[in-house]
C-alpha cells in the first residue's frame, strides 16, 4: 500500500466506486504523484488533525473519463489532484468549515456539496488560493458567502 501521507493512502485517493462499476481505469498519472503527496501533506493531514475527527475520503482524483461520468466541471481541481471530498465523522460540515476558515489553514475553495465537504489547495502556489467559501444543494448553483458570513450564518 502507498502512503501519500501518514493518514491517506494512494488507494484512497484514487478509489472511486463509480470507476470500478463503470471499467474506468482511474489510475493518479506518474507526473501527478507528486502533486498528490503535495495535497494530501499540506491539505489533508492539517485538516485532519484539526477536526480532530475520522474523516471518509469520498474522492480525490478524478481522470478526465471519470469527471465526465460524474458530470464535474470540465476545469475540475479533482483532475488536477489539487481537490478532496471529504466526510468528518462524527462533525457536521459546517462544523468542520467553521473550522478551518478560523485555522490558518491554506485553502483555495471549501464548498459544502450537501453530504460532503470539497476542500482544494493550489498546492505548488498556495499563494494563488482564493479562499472561497461557498454552498451549493443542486450542483449547479453556488452561493458565495465571505468568511464573516459563514462564521455568523453556519
Ligand atoms: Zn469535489
């Protein structure tokens, strides 16, 4: 088994039901391995030990292919493997947002997605994350709250 980091494992990062069901070979391209270690020491294992929960990883990487089948945006960070969906155990997402955007935890995007938490870091500029927040409940429509909103309405 390959550790990207001390908690995630490649097999994890790339696992994908919906790949295995459909004969998808979701397989992290050799020049994103690097990107992938990048993002899951700088992102996930910070954000891990702050929630300070169990936390699922629903997807990481996502091949073109797969994006397509799961209808993501073409410009996906998950094809990039710059982006994670995650599930805190035991700590509702907007808990767990509440609690990163107080951390000084680099982020570029954190969407709540209904059941689970889109969290992305430009890992190799982190000085381009945008820190956006945002909630969506149909996939399609998002809206844009500031990091006082969310603290005050979450
Ligand atoms: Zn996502």
């Amino acid at each position: 088994m390959t550790q990207l980091s001390e908690h995630l494992t490649l097999q994890e990062f790339i696992h994908s039901d919906t790949a295995t069901k459909n004969g998808i070979n979701n397989e992290l391209p050799p020049e994103l391995l690097s990107t992938a270690i990048n993002l899951a020491v700088s992102l996930f294992e910070p954000v891990r030990e702050l929630l300070n929960a169990g936390i699922s990883v629903d997807s990481g990487y996502r091949c073109p292919a797969l994006n397509q089948l799961v209808r993501g945006v073409p410009s996906s960070q998950h094809c990039l493997s710059l982006a994670l969906d995650l599930v805190p155990v035991g700590l509702s997402i907007r808990d767990a947002i509440k609690l990163i955007i107080s951390s000084g935890i680099s982020y570029d995007q954190l969407i709540e997605e209904g059941t689970w938490l889109h969290i992305s870091s430009i890992v190799n500029a982190p000085e381009k994350n945008r820190h956006e927040i945002l909630l969506t409940t149909d996939h399609k429509t998002y809206q844009h709250l500031t990091k006082e909103q969310a603290l005050a309405s979450l």
